[in-house]
C-alpha cells in the first residue's frame, strides 16, 4: 500500500456510532489515537493435578486466545499432538463434560454444550441457539491429564470456546459499508481480542479486505441486511482522491463496546 494512498484512505474515515449520512463534502484532517491499547498478558494454563473435566473445561476457555497460533490452548494438549487449529469457532456455554469410557489413565469423553453464536475469522459472530457436542480424549502422563484428540462438531472441524471467556477478552467493533446509493453508511459488526497495540491497523486492514466470509455468507443467505449486501471494498472507493471527499465509504467506532446481554450480538 502507497503512502498516497493511505493517506486518502485515512482522510475519509468517519468516526460514527450507528447508522449516518454522508456529507457531499469533507476536508482531510489528521485522525490521532485510534484506541490501541498496550496488549497485556492473558494465558490460561493447566491447573496442576486437575481433573479430565476440569482440563477440558479450561481447554475450552483457552481456546479464546488466538495468540502464538493458539498457543494457550496448546498447553493442554500432548506435547506430539498434531492439532490443527480449525478455521470456524463456535461460542457456547451451559457446558458438560461426560465421561464415556475411562481406564486408570485414559478417559474418553463427550462435551455437550449450548451453542451462543459461530465466529467467523473475519471477526463477525453469528447468533445461533442450539445443542452441540464434541468427543475429546484424554490420557494421564506424568501424573497429569492432557488432551490426546478432538472430533468434529458434526461433521465440521470447530474451535469450541466457552461464552463467559469470550466476552471477557473479545469486544465489538462496527465497521461502515456504503449503501448502494453511496450516501448512507451501514455497520457491520466484527469481534476483536481486545486490548490490542494494532487496533487501528487491524481495523484499517478489516476495512480495506470489505465484507469477509461469513459476512459474504450471511448475504447469500439473506439473513443481513440487503445495504450491508451492497457494499464494497472502502478501499476501491477511496482510491479515487475525486470521490474520497464527496462520499467516503468507511468508518469505525472510535472504541469498542460491550453489551449487557451474555450472548454477543451484532
């Protein structure tokens, strides 16, 4: 990315809270702080001498945490394990962990959830409201127990990440679209782990790539609404500096928010 067209690309971002109108005209003005925070340490490791369930469950909260490549959740897997951190996530709570078969130090074992939400690698989230299961296997090495093998979540390989932790780590962001007319923005809400020291470099590139896979999704589905359908890439738009100050298409919050509801919501 040039530096010219960075900067046309920073000229038109709005700082809006909802749904606004664009104005015919705007001068560039340099945006300062756009919310970064330092990032501080968040881990979750093994309780020593826990429990299978306990592993498991706290397996499932790890799992929050994209950082190193997952590798918080790592930590409560078998060193030689080969984990593939899958690309859909689902949020769930009301979690049990069911012992299925167990031997002095090996335990199968289903988890039965109720599903919150899907998460998207494009930061949107889905509400969904239904029962999910995933068999996990356990082996005891050393005196402790770690997580040898997951199954899918149905037939799809899903990261399952528990509700409570999620929203403690993860906050919402809404991301502007233009309407097909060009004079309305229409927002478009992406999840990210939050505090983080690149926000505004992670919004910038979340604005830029346009609507990801599940926001695509959701509009072949019709289950979006049909202006947020509409929009394109902020940075096609912006890329003409003629049409950057008549009618830019794209803005953010200026700082993320978090609902009163336990279940995120877009």
């Amino acid at each position: 990315m040039t530096r010219r067209v960075m900067a046309v690309l920073l000229a038109v971002l709005l700082v809006v809270s909802g749904c606004a109108t664009i104005p015919e005209s705007t001068s560039p003005r340099v945006i300062g702080n756009l919310g970064g925070e330092p990032a501080r340490d968040q881990d979750i490791v093994p309780r020593r001498d826990a429990g299978p369930e306990l592993i498991v469950r706290d397996f499932l909260k790890a799992n929050a945490l994209a950082d190193g490549n997952h590798a918080a959740s790592r930590k409560f897997l078998l060193q030689n394990a080969n984990w593939q951190v899958p690309k859909q996530a689902v949020v769930v709570k009301d979690i049990d962990v069911l012992p299925t078969e167990r031997s002095a130090n090996f335990i199968k074992a289903t988890i039965r959830a109720q599903a919150t939400g899907f998460f998207g690698a494009d930061g949107t989230f889905s509400p969904a409201s239904q029962s999910i299961t995933q068999n996990v296997q356990l082996v005891q090495v050393d005196g402790q127990w770690r997580i040898q093998g997951l199954s899918s979540v149905g037939d799809t390989p899903m990261l399952v990440i528990d509700t409570e932790q999620f929203r403690s780590v993860y906050r919402r962001y809404l991301l502007y679209f233009p309407d097909p007319t060009g004079r309305t923005l229409v927002p478009d809400a992406r999840w990210l782990a939050s505090p983080r020291s690149k926000l505004a470099a992670d919004l910038l590139m979340l604005l830029v790539r346009g609507l990801g896979p599940t926001s695509r999704t959701r509009c072949s589905t019709r289950s979006a609404p049909a202006p947020l359908c509409a929009g394109r890439s902020p940075m096609r738009r912006a890329s003409s500096a003629t049409r950057a100050s008549a009618s830019p298409g794209c803005g953010w919050t200026s700082r993320g928010c978090r609902g009163s509801s336990p279940t995120p919501r877009n």
